[in-house]
C-alpha cells in the first residue's frame, strides 16, 4: 500500500452565516507499508492514528489524496469495485465489547464477512469458522456463545478472527490490546505474531505503548498533530531517534524496572499541542521544541530521508544528537531483568 499527499479535514461549524472552520486531523501524509511486515504507528492522543486508519480502509472518505493498494488508487474507485478490496482488509477494534455486536452469537459475528462477500455454503461456512476459531485459541464451544459471556481477552480473539475469517492481505490494529490486563496483553500480542506468521499478513499497528510498538513492529512511524514526523526501522527510531518529539516520546516511556532509581529525561518540551483547528505555521511542533530556530517557525519542515530508509521531518535532524535522551533509556529497558 502506499499512501500519497492524504489529507482528512472535518469542519466545525461557528454559525448559520459564518464559514466553517476546519479540523486537519490528517494532514498531507505520504508513506508505504510493504507485504508481510508490521508498520507501527505511535503518537499521543489527538495525532491522527485511528482517522488515518479509517482513510486507509475508506471507513471515511479523504478530502484530498491518493491511497493505492496493488497499483489501484482506491479513493477513486465505485463502491461495487472496493467491496473487492475490502474483503482483504481487516480491521481490530480498540474495545472488543464494543466493537462486537451483543445481540449475535459468536457463530453469527463470524459468518457474517462470508455471507456478505458471497460465501454462502452452509458446510463451507461452518468449517471456516471453526478453523479460524482454533486459530485464535478459541473452540467450538463458543460459537453459541455471547459476547457478554466471554472474557475481554476472548472478545478480542473473536474481533481478531473476524478480521481475518477472509484472509485478508492487510489488516489494522487500532490499540487492540489497550483495553485488556498486562498478562492478557501479552497473550493477544504473541497471537498476532504467530497469526502473520502462518497467515502472511500485514499489520498496521497502531498504539500510545511504545514498548507494545517495538515488539512487534519492523518499521515505526510517528505522528504528531496530523502529520508524520518520523518513519523508521524499529530498532534504528528506538536508539537514534532524529526528531525532538520523537525523543519525547521515547523519553517519557515508563522503564519496567524497579531498580532503576533515576534516567535523563527529555524535560525541556513544554506546554500543550496546538488546536488542529488553527496549527502554528511551519513546523507544527516548534512552538514546543527546545531547539527551534527562526526557519522552523516559518517553513514547514518536509519528510526527507537521513539516511538508510530513515525519514525525518525536522529542519534540524542532521545536527542534533539526542542520542543522550534514547539510547540510555532503552539501553536500561533492553538490559532489564523484570518481565
């Protein structure tokens, strides 16, 4: 897939007779994700990450932009064209309890994606269904069930089998394990793993945990404030971060290690981020950043590539080092003993 100049404004309405103002919630995003890995996508709450999901699947329509998927710009194609489409993309919710609909049966949730697409065969149906609860760690035991009457880790092994009952090429993860406990985290985040494993899928996925991100991610791209900052191999973002927000990020994750008394933090950002209404011109994060200078406040920085795949948007990447803010910190985290 690859994702070229997107752009998703939803207005806001002042009054009867005033112009609307807009909220850029995604804005001018460029990127690819290519077969079979696993492109992370972090930021805080308010960046962009579930709007850009949903422009992605076309669950919302762009305002300007190109989405192609196998050479198909798919924002321009009919509705009868991309059901084709759809039925090889998946999407996992953030809460399964919501994202399931009480009133079906598991049985029922999960033949619902066959029926639609044309899969009618009663026989066929059935065994899909169980083959792809077995595959979730689930048995035929839960197919009368209810989504009331299982636990939030098997509701999300049931969204997860939804999602891929078609075997899709892609699918998005939108925090799928955000709403779940530690132990059972860790369960679904193992599961994924296996699941693109034995399947050949591709992930989108997207957190706020950036330990969760790291795990399974072979490239990580961060967003802030509608835009994307930084694409990078995982390892590569975690120990040479190029972009100060970045650096925030990664500085402000918590450290699994009781031991660990005291680390530099990335103490010198301050305040709030803009209102995605009206954001600061040129690069949206200087009026938070240490180390604007004068460009930074009036031409935006581009998403330009540092080296080896490594892609910033900052007018300073090349000369700042804030390998003293990462690199200590994931060196502790890497080396930590506690589980």
């Amino acid at each position: 897939m690859t994702v070229e100049g997107l752009r998703k404004y939803f207005p806001v309405k002042k009054g009867f007779f005033k112009k609307p103002d807009w909220i850029r919630a995604v804005d001018d995003v460029t990127f690819q994700v290519f077969k079979g890995e696993t492109l992370g996508i972090v930021g805080e709450s308010g960046s962009g990450k579930t709007t850009l999901a949903k422009l992605i699947l076309r669950l919302i329509d762009p305002t300007t932009g190109k989405i192609y998927f196998d050479g198909t710009d798919i924002v321009g194609v009919s509705k009868k064209e991309l059901r084709k489409y759809r039925r090889r993309m998946g999407i996992v919710f953030q809460d399964p309890s919501a994202s399931l609909n009480p009133r079906m049966s598991i049985e029922e949730t999960l033949r619902r994606p066959l029926i639609v697409h044309g899969i009618k065969d009663r026989e066929e149906v059935r065994r899909r269904v169980l083959d792809i609860l077995q595959k979730v760690g689930l048995g035929k035991e839960h197919m009368k069930k209810y989504p009331h009457q299982l636990s939030g880790g098997q509701q999300q092994r049931v969204a997860i089998a939804r999602a891929i009952i078609l075997n899709p090429d892609l699918v998005v993860l939108d925090e799928p394990t955000s709403s779940l406990d530690v132990s059972i985290q860790a369960q679904i985040l193992n599961l994924l793993v296996k699941l693109q494993h034995d399947l050949n899928l591709t992930y989108i996925f997207i957190s706020h945990d950036l330990l969760t991100v790291r795990y399974v991610s072979d490239r990580i791209a961060v967003m802030y404030l509608g835009k994307l900052v930084e694409i990078a191999e995982a390892d590569e973002l975690f120990y040479n971060a190029k972009h100060p927000y970045t650096a925030t990020l990664l500085s402000a994750a918590p450290i699994p290690n009781p031991e660990v008394r005291y680390v530099k933090r990335f103490s010198l950002v301050r305040g709030e981020p803009p209102s995605p209404i009206n954001p600061p011109p040129g690069c949206r994060f200087h009026p938070r950043c240490p180390y604007a200078i004068s460009r930074c406040r009036t031409k935006e920085p581009v998403l330009k590539d540092v080296g080896g795949g490594h892609y910033v948007a900052c007018h300073r990447a090349e000369e700042l080092d804030l390998s003293e803010y990462t690199s200590g910190l994931w060196k502790i985290i890497t080396e930590s003993r506690v589980s």
